[in-house]
C-alpha cells in the first residue's frame, strides 16, 4: 500500500476522477430515490412511520448513516475540481472567464428546466448558482482558494449556531404538504405533478439556502485540491491516509452524534450540532481516498474504473434518472408515489444504475460525450463539437 506510483498518463488521472464520479453518482441516486422520488422531501422532517421490514430498516439505516449528504458532498466536490480542471485548460485563452461564465448560464437554464419541468429535488441550479459565484474566485492564487475553502466550511458548521433569518416550515404545514403531495405526485397527471412542482419549489429555497455554504466550501476545496496536486500523480499512501482517516475520523464524529452518542450528553448540544455539519464532509474525503487508492492499484483498480464511464455521462445520467422515476412514482406513470417501500425502491435503484453503466460504456465506445455533456459544450463554446469519437481518443472531463 505503500509503494511509490509513477506518474501517469492524463488520461488515466481523468479515469480515476470519472470513476469517483460515477460511483457517487450511485449516492447521490441512492438517496433522491429511497427520501425524495418515493415520497414528498418533507417526509424526512416528519417521524418516520414504522418499517415493514428488517430490509425496509437495513436500507433506511445504509442509506442515512453511509450515504446521506455524503454523496452529495463528494459529488461537490468533484465538481469543484472539474471546475479547476476546465479553468488549466482555458488557460491560453483570452476570453476564459466568458466561456466558464457561459457554462454555468447554460447550466443555469438547463437546471431551471429541470427544476420546474421534470424534478423539484434538483441539484443543477444550485450548482450553476454557486459556479457563477465560483468561476472568478479561481484567478486566485491557490492558498486564498484554500483559505476561502476553509472559511466557507467553517461558516457551515457554525450554522446551526447561529440564528439566521432563513425561515423554515413547521409541523403542521409539513403533515398538510405531504399528504397534498401524495394526492398530486402519486394520482395527478403531467400537468398536475408540473404545477404542485413549481409551487413547492418556493418551500424548498430554505433548504438550498441552508447547504449553499457547503456547496461553496466544496467547490473551492476541489478546486483547491486539484491546483496542489492531489488528484495528479501521488503516492498510493497519501490516498491511504485519506482513506483511513477520514472514513475512521468520520464514522467516529457520526457515532459520537448518534442517539446516546458521547457528544449527546447534557451541555454538549452545540458540539453535537457541529459534528453533525462535518461528519458528512469528513466522510466523503475518507470515500475519495479509498476509490483513487483503489483506482492507482494494479489488481484493484478494475474494483472501481468500471464506473467511469457512468462518471463521464453523469450529466446524462442525472437527468435521465429523473425522467425514468419521474414516470416510475408519478401519477401520469406508474404512480408508485408514497406506495413503494423502501427495500424495493433500493432494488429498483441498483436495476437503473446498472443498466446506466452498461449503456454508459457502450455509448462511449463510439462517441466522446454523452448527449447532455454534447449538447452543454456546444452552448458554452458557441459551435457543435465532433460528437462521434475518434479512432484514438483519450479520456475527457
């Protein structure tokens, strides 16, 4: 584990970084579809109702205690470092910072149709948002990156002690929402799903505005991660100690914060909240060390870089997933709305994302981008990339 790596090829870094990518993709999958596609976001906030059985509670507990908020700070951060990447790339162009603003309008308005259209639980406009606030932060030298990085984390994990003006509904309106979003998700039909939608997502603006310091912290970080040489070629050591550490630093704040937990004691309430904020982001590191460790091995690295294809589409991917349980849970589908259990919606899950690496994979074979990732290109540079891949094609982010 600890022997020196060579360094490697480009394409090769970009593979290792794709395959993270794609694997939290399956987080971030995972946790939309067991909290947000089966039932309304705000059932989470309500108790839970008692589970049907034993896999219903293994899924429940897999899903909040290993990947909750952690896929999604990971999924950040990578694209932080994307950003980063595209930002070296740019470099001999004059009109840089035009391009990468563009790319976050258009996927700014590609989030918005999202958003309003097919799926409220969308990450895209939050991510064009902070990209915007993102991009000119990145003509900073590398250690303001990291002291911003830090700085927005910090922020983040104080929040819970702050009191700040960002309103939040009480119980008597959740009860109220979640039943009217059973009726209109679970029997309406397009035209009524749409509308609930687009009223609900004025209620879920507390909640982007609560995790929009992380994402920033993320985004910055990977950024900063990226312009210090971590992702290039490193010693397989250096993504053990991640690895290690994180996930052990991790899993001990999770447990320290748990029900009769260390920091649950009588005085340490606002420890508690603390280690709360962070254990997930700590978590998330410790997941990033272990797959690019896995990734630079010889023997392990076919344990991971099955994924980077579906880590190269993950814009695609994304969407497509919202079209397809979009159909599955609402009423002008399946309506499976608040009816499926948890267990099988995890099955259901694991079936999708499956068939999305294998079609991922072959799709890749003839051409260099996955049709959302075509299309964003087009708009951002203003002219339509070759599409087909070429007889010798190295990897692309």
């Amino acid at each position: 584990m600890g022997r020196r790596l060579s360094p490697v090829s480009r394409a090769e870094r970009i593979e290792a970084i794709d395959a993270l990518r794609g694997l939290a993709l399956f987080g971030v999958l995972m946790v939309n579809l067991v909290t947000e596609f089966r039932v309304s976001i705000f059932a989470q906030f309500l108790p839970e109702p008692p589970p049907g059985t034993s896999w219903d509670s293994l899924v429940m507990a897999f899903v909040s205690t290993g990947l909750e908020m952690k896929a999604f700070s990971l999924f950040s951060l990578l694209f932080g470092v994307g950003l980063a990447i595209q930002f070296e790339r740019l470099q001999t162009r004059s009109d840089r910072l035009v391009l990468l603003l563009r790319r976050m309008a258009v996927l700014l308005l590609f989030g918005l149709i999202h958003l309003f259209l097919i799926w409220n639980g969308d990450i895209l406009t939050e991510y064009a948002v902070v990209g915007l606030m993102v991009v000119p932060l990145l003509f900073a030298p590398r250690w303001a990156l990291g002291a911003l990085s830090a700085l927005f984390l910090t922020f983040y994990a104080a929040m819970p002690l702050l009191r700040l003006p960002i309103p939040f509904p009480g119980h008597h309106w959740i009860v109220q929402h979640v039943t009217q979003a059973n009726a209109a998700y679970g029997h309406g039909g397009y035209a009524e799903a749409v509308s609930f939608n687009i009223q609900e997502v004025r209620s879920l603006v507390p909640l982007h505005l609560f995790v929009l310091p992380r994402t920033l912290g993320l985004f910055t970080l990977g950024a900063w991660l990226w312009r210090i040489g971590v992702f290039r070629a490193q010693r397989s050591r250096d993504f053990a100690w991640c690895g290690v550490l994180g996930v052990g630093f991790g899993v001990l704040l999770t447990l320290a914060t748990g029900t009769g937990g260390l920091l649950r004691q009588p005085g340490l309430g606002p420890a508690a909240a603390v280690s709360d904020q962070i254990a997930p982001i700590v978590l998330a590191l410790g997941y990033a060390g272990i797959i690019l460790l896995l990734a630079a091995g010889g023997r392990t690295k076919r344990m991971v870089v099955w994924a980077a294809p579906l880590g190269r589409t993950a814009f695609t991917n994304y969407v497509l997933q919202s079209v397809i349980f979009g159909w599955i849970f609402y009423g002008y589908g399946l309506g499976l709305f608040g009816r499926l259990a948890p267990a099988p919606t995890f099955a259901l899950g694991v079936t999708v994302y499956a068939a999305q690496a294998i079609v991922s994979a072959l799709w890749l074979r003839h051409f260099q981008f996955g049709p959302m990732e075509w299309l964003w290109r087009a708009l951002m540079y203003g002219h339509r990339p070759p599409l087909r891949r070429p007889k010798a094609s190295s990897a692309t982010i």
